[in-house]
C-alpha cells in the first residue's frame, strides 16, 4: 500500500507515513522511530542473502534519520547518520513495518535478549546480575 504522506521529523528523529486504508475515509499515521528503520533495513548488510546470514543490529539506539529519497514510484531509500543508506524499503515494507510495529520491535528485543546485546551503541554486551 503506497503511503498518502511522507514526513521525515528531524526534532523527533522519526518519519511518519499515513495511508487511507481500504474502506476508510480517514487517514492513519504511523510514526516510525529511526532506531526501528535502521533495525530493520532490508539491506543485504542486515538481512543477508537469506535467513541464516542476518546480522542482529546492536548499539542503534542513537542513530539519526537524516534523508529520504524516493526511488521510483516503488521505495525510499533511508539515510541514517551511522553512514549505512544501502536499504530500499518498498511502499508493501513500509506499511508491513508501520501496520505491525509493535510485533517486529518485540522480537528485535527479544534477539537482543537472547545474543545479551544491547541496544546502546557503548554497551554491546549486556552483564545480567
């Protein structure tokens, strides 16, 4: 589902993207941290080549949002301040990361707690007491 709008807030480090979903008269807004973008690249550098090569991001809780850039009628491309920009995150991603953001940031968490990695860029390994 394309987005209606597209706002990237520098203030908040976040972008929000509203949609009129099927049936609806209204728009919805999703506002989706950069932190949770930069998580969730579909880059081959985070996702790998297929499921086994992912690579759990630790230390992103930091990072800033500093560009979109559409890419074709299809994608934006995000540009985060860490240097990594090699994502394309589709309009079907984009709403998938929106509709279900709760589920995906539990798991994220989840993977942190099993590798004991952190999501503080000056703490990768959490020590449990």
């Amino acid at each position: 589902m394309n987005p209606t709008k597209i706002k990237l807030h520098k203030k908040s480090n976040t972008l929000e993207l509203s949609y009129v979903e099927a049936g609806a008269t209204q728009e919805i807004s999703y506002t989706l941290p950069a932190e949770y973008l930069r998580i969730s690249s579909p880059s081959a550098e985070v996702r790998g080549h297929s499921p086994d090569q992912a690579v759990l991001q630790v230390g992103k809780s930091k990072v800033k949002l500093v560009g979109i850039e559409a890419v074709g009628y299809y994608a934006l491309k995000l540009e985060f301040d860490d240097g990594h920009d090699s994502g394309l995150y589709t309009w079907d991603y984009l709403y998938d990361l929106s509709v279900n953001q709760a589920t995906h940031w539990a798991d994220y968490l989840e993977q942190l707690n099993q590798a004991k990695k952190s999501r503080d860029p000056h703490t990768s390994v959490v020590q449990f007491v």
